[in-house]
C-alpha cells in the first residue's frame, strides 16, 4: 500500500473517532514516503489540540508547509490562539 492511501485512509479514521488508530496510520505513511505531502502531519495536529497540547499541535502545524492551503492557516492559528495565555517571550520562542 502507498503512503497516500495509508494516510488518507488514517486520516477518515482519525476524523471518524479512532483517533489512536488514525494517528498511527498516518505516522507509517509519513515513514512511508520521506517526501510527503504536508497535509499528512493534519491527523497528528488535531490529535495534539484535541488532547490540549498546544505546542506540540503549533509544531506539527508548522511542518505542514503548505501556505496557499487554506486549512493550514486554521491549524496555525488554533494553538497559538491557545497559547496567548503564555507570555510574549515565551510565544515569539515558539513561533520563531
């Protein structure tokens, strides 16, 4: 089976509520294929938010890497928006 399908198929599964399963599928297609498409990394962003786990949600946000997509800027601005709680020196460490 090809990366695509594997994450593909993680991430409806992920989004259905398996969330342990939908993250582990889409970790093995990111082992896959080493060159994959940014949106593989959304399962494990909205995995990490849903948990509340901002940070580790802004990093898996930030290696998306796909700035004209729309969605991309939502999961960017998701955990930051969670994270104005921590001050600013704090914030720009993150962010930077």
């Amino acid at each position: 089976m090809d990366g695509f399908s594997v994450a593909f198929l993680g991430s409806f599964i992920a989004y259905d509520g398996d969330w342990e399963l939908g993250t582990k599928l889409s970790a093995k297609a990111r082992s896959l294929n080493p060159h994959h498409a940014g949106w593989y990394w959304f399962v494990s962003c909205f995995d990490a938010y849903r948990k509340g786990d901002y940070r580790l949600s802004l990093e898996f946000a930030r290696k998306v890497n796909m700035p004209s997509l729309w969605r991309t800027c939502a999961v960017m601005q998701q955990p930051t928006g969670n994270l104005v709680r921590l001050n600013w020196h704090e914030l720009r460490c993150i962010l930077c």
